[in-house]
C-alpha cells in the first residue's frame, strides 16, 4: 500500500525517532533512516533537506508533545504543591512511556552541538517560563524564572539517572517524591498574598 505524503512523512520521522535515540545524531545517517523506513533515499531526501532538517523536525515535535503533555497537567493542581507535582508526574509519565522521545531531547550528548541541543532547550526554555508563572513567589520575573530553570533541571537529572539505571519506577510516586523537595525549597521564597 503506497503512503500520501504526509503519512510518509509521519512514518520516516517515527523510525528516524528510534534510530537517532539509539545511535544518535552523529552516529547515525540518512542510509540508515532510508534503510529502516524502508525508503529510497531520494524519497528520504524528498521529504526532508539533510539529516539536520530531519533531526531539527523531529526534535520540534517530540519536543511539542513533552511541553503539551506537562503545560496541560500544572492547571489541574489546586493549589501551587498539587500543580507542580501534577506537572512533574506529566513529565515522568512521558518519560516513562516515551524513553526513546526523553533520549532523543537530552540524550547522546548532543547538548555539546550548539545547533543540535537546541530542541531540548527550547523545551526547557518553554517549561521553565510555564513553572514560573506558576510559583505564587513575590520575586523578580527574572528570578523566578531562575527558580523554574533549576525546578525543570531537576526533572531532567532525576529521568537521565532513571534511565542510566535502568529502575522501575511509578512516575506518580516519583512525582510526590521529587515534588516534595521542590516544594520544601519553594515554601522559603517570599509569597504573594492571597
């Protein structure tokens, strides 16, 4: 059965996902994304430019899919405590569920390749200034969102060493576990009245 362009465009980025996450930017090539969407590489290189495109697309849209999923869990917390923790289990939740997504943003030491870690900075960026919108701290703007940078770091090394370790973990246990010590650290800012 012969793909629309799009549902091609679909397909080759869900195996480019696998093949970057597992070898990574430098250690893979268009020849091994051709090969394992099955395609030609002039079909490889209809729908994309250069590996970059590829990486770059590929990148925006998993990147897109951690923000939506945490960006629409904080509201449904009540109260600051409930909505980080319900904005950490989102994140650790797609951590869980999506380790080759949460490899491909911050994996592979592609941070030390300026143009290659921007997806997951811009991630982070997009996080960091959603958390501090949320933080109910009299702080300078710039200070919080210095507060949400180091909250959203936490989250991060927290998942870098749940999958280095390779641990069975329920995120929304981990969720209240990490959400507690942030928590604790927040409770010393200076708070806005009711």
């Amino acid at each position: 059965m012969r793909l629309s362009a799009p549902e091609r465009r679909i397909q080759i980025l869900d195996v480019a996902l696998g093949v970057f996450s597992r070898r990574g930017y430098h250690g893979a090539s268009m020849n091994d994304v051709a090969e394992a969407a099955g395609v030609s590489k002039p079909v490889l290189y209809q729908h994309f430019g250069s590996k970059e495109d590829l990486y770059a697309n590929l990148v925006a849209e998993v990147g897109n899919r951690l923000s939506r999923a945490v960006t629409g869990a904080i509201p449904t917390g009540t109260d600051p405590r409930s909505r980080i923790i319900a904005g950490l289990e989102a994140y650790f939740s797609f951590v869980s569920a999506h380790r080759d997504e949460f490899r491909l943003l911050f994996g592979h030491g592609t941070t030390r390749d300026a143009k290659l870690a921007g997806g997951g900075r811009d991630v982070e960026r997009l996080l960091a200034r959603t958390i501090a919108g949320l933080l109910g701290t009299t702080l300078p703007a710039d200070r919080r969102l210095l507060v949400a940078h180091g909250i959203v770091g936490l989250a991060e090394g927290t998942c870098r060493h749940w999958l280095a370790s390779d641990l069975q973990l329920d995120p929304a246990q981990l969720a209240v576990e990490v959400g507690d010590v942030v928590w604790a650290g927040l409770r010393s800012l200076p708070l806005e009245s009711p």
